[in-house]
C-alpha cells in the first residue's frame, strides 16, 4: 500500500465522554459545548475503556434514516503516557479485510489468492466465519475469526473481558476444522501499548482453557497490534503470546 494507514477515518469531533448507558448509547461534550447522543457500536462492558471525563473523537454521518447522527470512535486513555483506543467495532473486519486484501500479515501472506467475507460452513451451514482465505487445489483454505480486544493489564491485551458463550462457541468450530482447513483466530488490539497478549482467564476461565486446546491443536493465534490515532489506523504486528 502506499499510505501506511490501513484505515483513515473520516473528519472526528473532539470532545469529553460524559456518559455511556443502555451499552448503545454515550453522551459526549464536545469542544464547542454542545451535548450530544453518540451510538456506541461496543455492546460489552468495556472494563477499562469507558473512563468518564476522558477525551473521545465520534464521527458524523448525513444518513437520514440513522437515529443517532454521531458515532464514537475511539477514547484517550493513560495517565503518564497517552494512547488512543478504538470504540467502533464495527471496523476491525473492516481493517483486516484491507490488511488481507493487500497480505500485510505476513504469517498469512503468499497462502491464498481470494478473501471472502462472512462465509457459512459447518454441516449445518448455520455458522458464519468472518473470513475465508483460498488459494490453488494444493493449499488447504484458511478459516479466520476475528475478535475486538482493548481490556489491558500493564502492558497484556486480554480476550475475553466478559463471559463469552458466543466467544467459546468460536474456538470449538475453530478446533473442528484442524483438519480440513487451517484455522486462525485473529485478536485485533485495538490500541497501540500493548506488546503481549493473554486470554482473559480471569473473566472466562472456559474460554482460556479452550484457547489452550485450540493452540495445542493447531489453531494459528494471531494477537495483531494497531495504533489508533484520529487520522486513521496503522498495523504493527503480532504481540507475543503469554500465559
């Protein structure tokens, strides 16, 4: 690519988190004094990442049929040191299709040729896998999920920061495919001051023995750290994985 952004966001307002309730909804000050609902498109309990009196950025949109004109974005966070950490996860599928598209991940690249999004499997065909990557006859297909990360302890991203039933569901379909296909799960840390990434035992101790089983199955773990700023989103590379 030739802009190092994967994603540039839109023009942002500035303003101060005032509230976030009814997981949907974030009342925000902006710098010019007006008092704004912002949708908050982060429907989990947000541990860490919902300080009041923080500053944020929300983005507007000129859809008539929306409800809510504003969106938030992202909220500054840290005390010595600061750093931006993405609230839309609406765009971490998004970004890794952009990131895939162009094979910027480099423990993928060169193993396929298409990208499709959002593809039914199982025997089913009642499971959705976000993406899908294929190559020639010779190479096995590789079934990828993505997962939204911003809880931190020190500098570790954790996944899960809530019980997740949905979360586990994922692993398992990942450990079934071992065979057949190779099968990642992609954690997108969505926040730049993060260099190692755990399961969040503490907060779903199923998930974190099934994601013990999926690496010692084959499942490929990919932690992918991004810096997150107002002008857009910028892939880092892999953090390393720790217990």
């Amino acid at each position: 690519m030739n802009d190092s952004y994967l994603y540039k966001y839109p023009p942002l307002k500035s303003g101060i988190l005032l509230k976030r309730y009814k997981r949907f909804l974030a009342d925000i000050q902006l710098d010019t004094g007006e008092v704004i609902t912002a949708h908050c498109a982060n429907t989990g309990p947000m541990i860490g990442v919902c300080e009041v009196g923080s500053r944020v950025q929300v983005s507007h949109s000129d859809n008539p049929k929306r409800k809510l004109a504003h969106s938030w974005e992202m909220i500054e966070l840290g005390e010595k040191q600061k750093v931006w950490v993405g609230i839309n996860t609406g765009l971490p599928n998004k970004i890794v299709k952009i990131a895939l598209e162009n094979n910027l991940i480099a423990e993928l690249a060169g193993q396929y040729d298409t990208v499709k999004s959002e593809v039914k499997f199982g025997h089913d065909q009642k499971s959705r896998i976000d993406f899908v990557l294929t190559g020639n006859d010779h190479q096995k297909p590789i079934y990828l999920e993505v997962k939204n990360t911003t809880l931190t302890h020190d500098n570790v991203a954790l996944f899960p920061d809530t019980e997740t039933t949905r979360g586990q569901k994922h692993l398992k379909e990942l450990i079934a495919l071992t065979d057949e296909a190779i099968p990642v799960m992609l954690y997108f840390i969505n926040r730049s001051d993060c260099d190692f990434f755990a399961p969040g035992r503490k907060y779903d101790p199923k998930y974190g023995e099934l994601f013990d089983e999926a690496r010692e199955k084959g499942v490929k773990i990919l932690p992918c750290r991004f810096d997150v700023s107002p002008e857009g989103v910028k892939y880092l590379g892999l953090a390393t994985i720790c217990n």
